[in-house]
C-alpha cells in the first residue's frame, strides 16, 4: 500500500533521515567523517543517509551520481541540516513527545489508518519507527525555525499588493511545474570562485542539451535539497517566484530550460515542465463560527482544560447562553465578542478546527475537539456562498509574494549560517 498525503515527510525523511534500514553484515568500528561546531556526523549515519537517498532515488528512477558525488552531496545536505539543529536548540525550539505523537497521528489519520496500520506500513517500506520518529521530530524543529528565523519577520504591505496587481492586470495568470538546479556562491564570494561556478553552471547546461536526462544532471551537479529528487520544485505560481525567472519562463515551451541565472545565491538552471492557467473566479462556502478556547500550558494539562469545557458543554445544554460563556472562559482573543470569529473561509483555521466546524450544521455545537491551540467548543451560527474573486486574488498576491521573499532570505539565511559554521571534514581520512 502506498502512503498518501505525507509525500513531502517522507521525501525529506529519504534525503534527511537517518535510519538504519538494514544492519551491514560486516561489522565495522564507527568513526567521524565531519565536524559541525561541537557536534559530528559519523560514518554510520552518513551510510544510512546515503542508503536512504539512492532508495528513494531509484523509486523515482533518477540516475545516480557517482558514488564520491552522492556521498558529498549527502554529507553537505547533513551538515547544512545540523547546523540549522543546532541554532534551533540555542534558541529553544524543540519538539516533545506529545507534540510528536499529535503529528504522526494527523499523519495517520490523513491516510485513513489507525496508529498501528501506519507504523506497519512503514515496516514494509523498510523504515524503522524510531528513526522515522526522530526525522519527523527533525522535521518539524527546522520548519518552526525557519518560521520564527524568516516567515514571521515578512511584511507584505497593501501598497505591494496593488502594484503587482496593476503591473500584472489582462495578463494570464499562470502556474508553472519546475525542476531546477543551483550551483551555489559563498557570501562574498571572489572573482575567481564566481568564474569556477559559473563554469561549472555551463557545464550542467552542455550536458543537458546534448540529451543527457534534467534530472540526473541535478542530482550531480545541483548543492538545492531537492537535487537528489531531480531538482523538482513542483508547481509554483508566477508570482512567487523572482521576476526575472517569470519573465524567461513565460517564453519557454514545456521541456526546454532557461538560461544560466545568477541570484544573490549562485546561478540556477531552470526546466519547464507545464504550465496551466490559474483559476479566476473564486466562489466559497463561508462559516460564521464562535467557540471556546481552553489553553493547556505548565498550570492547565489537557486532562484540566478537557474537564472544563465538558462542564461548559453541559451549562450549554442547561440552557446557559455560548457568548457569555466564552466571554467569561474563553482563552482566545476573541472572548470579549462572545467567542464569535466572524465569517471564516476554508484553509483560515487549523485542519483540526476547520474539520469538525464543517461537520456541523448551523445551530449545532461540537464535543471537545483538540488543536495546536488547545482544546475548544465550537459552534455553527449560519453558512453561505460568497464570491471571493477580488478578495481570494490579494490573499493569492500576498501569499504568492511572501513565499518568494520567504525563499530569497531563507537561502541567504542559511548560507550565512553555513559559513559561519566551524566545520572540518573527515572524508579524505579514509
């Protein structure tokens, strides 16, 4: 059975976990093959890590690069990801158990199978459970970093907004599925590291018009994340991403690449694989929603908040009034409007919340549900069918904008981060 709907997990377990997935029928002695600050990165994990990577690319049947260059990629990608660990910690992003449990359970959940179904399915795709835990773990740590570190720091202003929008008004909005390659520059880089990059940029360029497969040339020459995925970025809308990439993609038919592209991060080759237009009209279905919040923190376990809002639920059925209970109780900031959230759109509330909303009819109020907030009632006022064109189209603007912004300070980010890193490399020692 094939894993729906935790592709991206188990693409980022294949190219940054570290499980075991066969013990060696040789036995041999452990030893460092790089060192990353005070922490290090043995010849175990990288074997693991590579056994992973050449699995996951073979199901994908990309060619695989030359033993040294896989091994080397693989080592950087693992260094890159400790360092970025490390930061995490230092500023006290971390993932506990329970935290943990609640994602692999949304996991399973997402997959129509009970706890014990999804762990045995990962057996027979010869992932160990604990290893898959700690890359999930992992996982999550780095995407809370890069949202604290990046995300939360970007400002899309109205004035942004409107401009891209008058720019781009009686075009064809369009949406492009991507593969691409980056060959990366060292912040401040020299002319002579600048010259080495660029030739080696070519060289992957040569290599793919003489008929050599997108994909494989990624996986040797690409230093992106994605390079042992065959450097797929999947579909992106025109506006997320930079645009002199949009203005060179909008003239390309489906399979050919651009030219070489120099970024604030190195020089990028990019393949068309489609484009399609994106849809225009936009009508939703709205929820007019209120609820109760109950926080857990150090003071209010689960257990707590769950005993109170049962009693609440039963105030409820007694005939106590939900807006002055949620005034008096509510832990949100929507306590002092009675617990109302106004007219909610799909995808505006955690999956949780929005899934047990859509399950009640208006008038109806939900047993205690659970989300990354905490625990909550809620209740359906009323519903209706509004035309969010306009309104859909500034929230696509402004997403669209963000992702690309997000995109261009996480790479320098992390490239800063890289070089600031004391790393010695053991490799050559073998």
């Amino acid at each position: 059975m094939k894993l729906r709907h935790i592709s991206r997990a188990l693409a980022l377990v294949a190219l940054i976990g570290t499980s075991q997935l066969a013990s060696a029928s040789v036995e041999t002695i452990d030893r460092i093959v790089a060192v990353v600050n005070k922490s290090a990165v043995t010849q175990q994990e990288l074997d693991a890590r590579i056994s992973s990577v050449q699995k996951n690319m073979e199901s994908q049947r990309i060619t695989l690069p030359p033993a040294a260059v896989l091994k080397q990629q693989v080592l950087d990608r693992m260094i890159l990801e400790l360092v970025q660990v490390q930061y995490a910690d230092q500023i006290g992003i971390r993932v506990d158990d329970s935290q943990l449990e609640r994602a692999i359970g949304r996991m399973a959940e997402q997959n129509k199978m009970s706890l014990p179904q999804f762990r045995e399915t990962l057996a027979k795709q010869g992932m160990s459970w604990k290893s898959f835990r700690e890359d999930i773990r992992r996982e999550i740590t780095l995407t809370r970093l890069k949202e604290r570190e990046i995300d939360n720091r970007i400002v899309i202003s109205d004035s942004e907004i409107d401009e891209y929008i008058k720019l781009n008004t009686g075009k064809e909005q369009q949406e492009f599925r991507l593969a691409h390659i980056l060959i990366p520059l060292p912040e401040n880089a020299s002319p002579e590291q600048i010259t080495a990059k660029r030739t080696r940029a070519l060289a992957a360029i040569e290599e793919i018009k003489s008929g050599k497969d997108f994909a494989s040339i990624a996986a040797v020459y690409s230093s992106a994340p994605d390079a042992t995925s065959g450097g797929s970025l999947g579909w992106r809308a025109a506006g997320s991403l930079p645009p002199a990439f949009t203005q060179l993609l909008e003239k390309l038919n489906p399979g050919e690449i651009t030219d070489l592209v120099r970024s604030p991060g190195g020089f990028h080759i990019v393949k068309l694989l489609e484009k399609r237009s994106q849809e225009q009209k936009t009508v939703v279905e709205q929820t007019h929603a209120r609820h109760i919040l109950i926080r857990t923190n150090e003071l209010v376990s689960e257990g707590d908040a769950r005993q109170r809002l049962n009693q609440l639920a039963d105030r409820l059925k007694n005939g106590s009034k939900f807006e002055e209970l949620a005034r008096l109780y509510s832990d949100d900031g929507s306590a002092s409007k009675g617990g109302d959230l106004g007219w909610l759109t799909p995808g505006e509330t955690v999956p949780e919340f929005e899934t047990a909303m859509n399950a009640l009819k208006p008038g109806e109020t939900s047993q205690v549900i659970q989300s990354p907030f905490g625990l909550h009632i809620i209740q359906v006022l009323e519903r209706r069918s509004k035309d969010m064109t306009k309104e859909r189209e500034r929230f696509r603007v402004r997403n669209e904008l963000k992702q690309r912004k997000s995109e261009e300070q996480f790479e320098d980010w992390l490239r800063q981060q890289r070089d600031r890193a004391f790393v010695e490399l053991r490799l050559k020692d073998e």
